[in-house]
C-alpha cells in the first residue's frame, strides 16, 4: 500500500513538473531585423523603459511600459520641456505631474500588442533600453540606424531552456 501511495506521488510530481515546463507564459521578445537581441520570461508587471532624445527638441524622453495580459501599457511618459512635438497635455484618463527634473505623464490607458523602435545613432536618438531589475543597454551603440520590435509573446520555459543550450 505504502509503495503504491509513493507511486501516486511521484506520478503527480512528474506530471506537475511537466506542467511547470510545458505551460505558456510571457516572454519579452526584442530583435532587430536580424537575429535576436533579448528573451527573457516576462513576469505581470515587469516594467521596461526606453529613453532618447528628442529630435527637435534635443532633450532627453522617457516611455516606461508595464507588461500586463500580452501587451505594453504606457504607464508614463516623462519630458524636460513642452516645446515642439512633445506632450503639452495629459490624456483624458491620465494625470500630469511637474517635477523639479520631470514633467511626467502617468496613465492614459494606452496599450499595444507590438512596437517597433527606430534606432538612432549618437547624433540622432541615442536610445536606450532600461528592462528594470535586469540590465540597461545604449541601443544606439548596438543597433545604429535599425529597426526593432518589441513584444510579448507566449511560450514555455522548456523552449526557452532548449534555445540556450
């Protein structure tokens, strides 16, 4: 009896690992037109900001998006100025915050299932990556002139495990 009790146990460990391994879950996917450059499991909340330079202006910008259901929510947009081509005022749902270094936008309900970024190079754009609590890399070094997307998409830790071997 004990031995068939052990047996029942170990089956629903091993069926549960196979779960654990086999189950979808985000994955933050960023890749310039070839290759990759970035994929890593993509946790609800996970946050990643990208920054440059404004190209009239000249002053740097700030997006930051939050992951949540498979897509990017823009949860601030922060700017040093109010001049051309940059935001003057917040979203009907989003609210305006005037800082001492930052004027930040928080909000708007703004949502996207993908994005592509149009790096620059050291004159023009000087974008960077920030993906919170992981790393931050100066696309503009990496990347100049490329265009990059940006998504979440589904796919299990034992794919992702194979790919690194």
């Amino acid at each position: 009896m004990a031995l068939r009790s052990l047996s029942l146990w170990a089956v629903l460990a091993a069926l549960s690992l196979l779960y654990f391994l086999c189950a979808p879950i985000p994955i933050l996917l960023i890749k310039p037109s070839e290759g990759m450059f970035f994929k890593q499991v993509a946790p609800v909340g996970q946050a990643f900001i990208l920054r440059y330079i404004h190209s009239v202006e000249r002053t740097p910008v700030e997006d930051e998006y939050t992951i949540s259901n498979g897509t990017f929510w823009q949860w601030e947009e922060r700017v040093r100025s109010h001049n051309a081509g940059l935001p003057l005022l917040p979203s009907e749902t989003g609210k305006f915050f005037a800082g001492k270094d930052w004027f930040r936008f928080r909000g708007g309900r703004q949502s996207f299932d993908v994005l592509f970024l149009r790096v620059g190079n050291a004159e023009r754009g000087r974008n960077e990556l920030n993906v919170v609590g992981i790393g931050k890399w100066e696309l503009y070094k990496q990347f100049p002139g490329e265009k990059m997307e940006i998504r979440v998409i589904e796919d299990s830790l034992l794919n992702l495990f194979a790919e690194r071997l």
